[in-house]
C-alpha cells in the first residue's frame, strides 16, 4: 500500500512538476507572443505617424511646386501608401487572428502568433526604413516649398490690410454725405477673390495665392486712394464745371464777332480766301450750346454724385470748346496772315527761299554733285516757289492758295533735310 502510496505519490508529483514545467514553458511562449505583439504596435504606430507626417511634407510641396519633381514626389508617396496598407493589413490580420489574453492559449498558437506578429513587425519596420529614406529624399523639395509658403502669409495679411484701409476710407467719405457707389460696388467685387485668398494656398498654389493677394492689395489700394481724394475731386469738378460755363459764354461772345471778320474778308480777298469759313459762326453757336447743355448734364451728374459720368461729360464739353474755339480763332488768324501777305509776299517767299539754300547746303556737305535724290525735290521747291509767285499776278490773287503752297513747299523741304540727316547718322 505504501509502495503503492508512494507511486501514487510519486506519479502525482512527476505529475504535478510536469503541468508546471508545460505551463511554465505556454505563459514563457505568451509572453513571447505578446512581446512581439508590442513590438508589432509598435513599429505600426512608429509607420502610422512617420505616414501622416510625411503626408503633411507632400501637401506642403504640391501646393508650393508644380514642378515635374513635385508631381513625381506624390507619385512616389502614393505608390509608398500602398506598400504601407498592404503591410498594415497583414499586421491588423495577426492581431486579429490571435487573442492572446485568452485563459487556454495552446503553446502552437502562441507561437505561430509570435511568429506572424514578428514577420507583421519586420514589414512594418522595413517599410517604415523606405517611407524615412523616401522622405529624405524629398528635403530639397520640401525646404524650397517651405520658403514659398512663408511668402503666403504676409502677402494675405497685407492684401486684409488693404481691405480694411479702403472700407474705412469708404467709411470717411460717406460720414461727409458722399455715397461713393462706383467706389463700394468696387470693393464688394473683390469679395470672391477674398473668399479664394481664404482658402489658401494648399488649394490654389503658393503661385496663384500671392498673386491673388497682390491683386487685392492693389486694386484695395486704388480704392483707398480714390476713397480718399473724393472730397478733393468734387471741389476740383466744381471748379472745372465753373470754368467751362465761363468758357462756353466767353466762346458765344467770340462766336458773335466771326460775321464783322468774315465781312472783311469777304470785302477784301478773293472768294477762295474765306469760303471755307462760311459756315463757321452758325456752327460755332450751334456747338455752344450744344457743349452747355452737356454741362447742365454734367451739373446733374455732379449733384447725384456719379462721378463718371461727370468726368466723362467735361471731357466731353473740354473737346468740343477746344474744336469751337480753334474754329473761332481760324477766321481772325486767316484775315491777319492774308493782310500780312497782301502787304509783303516776299516776306514769305523769303522764308521758304531760306529753307531751301538751308536744305541745298546741307545736300552738297563733303560733295561735289549732289545726290539726285535730293537735288531734285529741292529744285522743284524752288520751281514751286516761282509758280506761286506768279500765281499772285492776278487782279484777285488766292493769297490763301500762295500761303498754303509755301507751307507745302517748307515740308517737302524739311522731309529732305531729315532724309539727309539720316543718311549723315545725325537725325
């Protein structure tokens, strides 16, 4: 009995030792498994962070560089992100297939899901080592998109700045009764392009980004400016209203005084002298008030402050004044410079002959016969010369007619003379 109480002792403690030994060597094999399931984690969250990392460098350059290396970099990180899923999932699978913390865990189980675990970790590791050199790799690109990015900044607040200036300067000019409606409705046009200045540069490039900013910044500026100068700029259209009403009235008073003129010449010259001047006293009283009734629209414009239409009304009016007032001013030039003729035609008839000696002197410089090309235009002004000459004969000469052949004479000459200053090198 004893003997059999001592083998009964004796199986039970070979029994009990060995269940200590195997369950020794499965928590040993368990914690191996869980080991590598730490190690794996922990090589997935090293990858997971060195992804999103590396994903922030590739936003930054594609949104600072469209270069062909840009576009190769994001290729090549895309290209990385399916190596990356595809170790992902193998190591997301080992965890899955394997719950360690279970109280039966078979010593196989726990090694094959060391094993697996380990393999997961090392793909992880191996792929985190590419996506490091990859990102190495990138540095040049990505310092480059980093000193493109600092422009965004500064160039947006400055282009808000602008905003702001001009708003506030909108402001002033209404707080003085001015509506400034051109001026607002400007403003308001730039509200899109702010909204797309907003949205930045990750959405339409370092590029396109600064030069939106900068388009704000000016055109904000350009409002401010006008913003600014409105209470100027009405002061000055009241002045400039003032002095074309005055003009207008001092221009129908000339205009009055063209028929006594045109009496005189039609008296003393030939008909060809003045017939070309009929006409210009009803114009010039027609165009009068034509250019006042534009300015009572400009008066208007003025007093619902649309500032350009005003502008556009007083160049108006300033162009038709200038023209009625050359117009004016041709009846009294023609009578003095026919007067003058009449008195002394070789006064003329001298200023044209100097041209010519002028132009026939510099055509023989440094030569003995001079260049056909110019000899003969110089000697058909001196024929042309003498045919008005005798044009002045008559009982009634064209004085008029003699006066624009000398002028006609005195520019075919100087186009000579600038032909041979060209050739000489000195024109």
């Amino acid at each position: 009995m004893d003997r059999g109480m001592a083998d009964t002792y004796g199986r039970g403690t070979v029994t009990t030792a060995s269940r200590r030994w195997f369950g020794g060597r499965d928590e040993s094999r368990r914690a191996d498994a869980q080991a590598a399931k730490d190690a794996a984690a922990a090589a997935f969250y090293e990858l997971d962070t060195a992804q999103r990392d590396l994903r922030i460098s590739i936003e930054t350059i594609a949104a600072a560089d469209g270069s062909p290396a840009a576009r190769q970099a994001t290729e090549g990180f895309a290209a990385l992100g399916q190596r990356i899923d595809q170790v992902s999932h193998v190591y997301i699978e080992a965890v899955d297939a394997h719950d360690l913390d279970r109280a039966e865990l078979e010593a196989s189980v726990a090694t094959r899901a060391r094993d697996e675990l380990t393999r997961a970790r090392d793909e992880l590791v191996r792929v985190k080592g590419e996506l490091d050199r990859f990102a190495q790799s990138l540095q040049p690109l990505l310092d480059k998109a980093e000193t493109q990015l600092a422009r965004v900044a500064p160039a947006r607040e400055r282009a808000r700045a602008a905003l702001i200036g001009a708003s506030d300067a909108l402001d002033a000019v209404r707080a003085k009764g001015m509506r400034a409606d051109d001026l607002a409705a400007r403003l308001a046009a730039l509200g899109p392009e702010l909204t797309k200045l907003n949205q930045g540069a990750a959405r339409h490039g370092v590029q396109e980004t600064v030069q939106r900013a900068d388009r704000i910044l000016r055109d904000a500026e350009a409002i401010r400016v006008e913003a600014a100068r409105l209470p100027e700029r009405a002061a000055e259209i009241d002045r400039r209203l003032v002095s074309l009403r005055t003009r207008a009235q001092a221009l129908r008073n000339r205009a009055d005084r063209v028929d006594p003129v045109l009496s005189e010449l039609r008296r003393r010259f030939s008909a060809a002298c003045w017939q070309d001047l009929q006409h210009v006293p009803d114009e010039a009283v027609r165009d009068v008030s034509r250019a006042e009734e534009r300015l009572r629209e400009a008066g208007v414009a003025r007093d619902e402050q649309r500032w350009a239409d005003v502008g556009a009304l007083i160049e108006a009016v300033r162009g038709a004044l200038d023209a009625t007032d050359e117009a004016v001013s041709a009846a009294q030039d023609r009578l003095t410079r026919l007067e003058a003729v009449a008195r002394d035609p070789q006064a003329e008839v001298e200023r044209t002959r100097f041209a010519i000696r002028d132009a026939q002197r510099l055509a023989m410089a440094g030569r003995t016969v001079p260049d056909p090309r110019h000899a003969r235009p110089l000697d058909e002004a001196v024929a042309r010369v003498g045919r008005a000459l005798e044009g002045l004969e008559g009982r009634h000469p064209d004085y008029w007619a003699f006066l624009q052949e000398m002028e006609a004479v005195r520019v075919s000459v100087n186009r000579v003379v600038a032909g041979i200053r060209e050739e000489l090198g000195h024109g």
